[in-house]
C-alpha cells in the first residue's frame, strides 16, 4: 500500500496556491538567487506543475507554431 500523498489539483484553493505562486515568481524572478530559483523549480515539481524554464519553453514552441501557422511557413 502507498502513502504517496497527491494534491488534488480541482480544489479551489489549490489554484489560488499555484496562481499566487506564479504570481510572486513572475514579480520576483529576476531578482532571485539560483538557490532561490532551484526552490521555486522544486516547489513547482512538488505541486505537479511545470517549472518556470518548462513554463518559457513551451510558450515559446506555441508562439512559433502560431506563427508559422499565420504566415504560412513550415
């Protein structure tokens, strides 16, 4: 039998956790020690979410694939 706890992700109040944290990462990023970056990256990993790199990364993806769909490229 496992004891793994998972959060449940449908809950209000989980939402507002992740919102509030994303929140005070966006605000405070560029100013965060590495250390303080890896803790975010961690706390992100806990919650099942991705971390800020895999946040950037696939917003740029979406972004080229927008645009090569809007100006017809391949």
């Amino acid at each position: 039998m496992s004891n793994k706890i998972f959060a449940n992700i449908a809950t209000d109040r989980f939402k507002d956790l992740v919102q509030t944290l994303s929140e005070l990462e966006n605000l405070d990023r560029q100013r965060m020690s590495k250390d303080g970056k890896e803790i975010m990256d961690k706390v992100w990993e806990l919650l099942g979410q991705p971390t800020f790199n895999e946040v950037q990364a696939m917003t740029e993806a979406q972004l080229k694939k927008e645009n090569i769909e809007i100006n017809g490229e391949s």
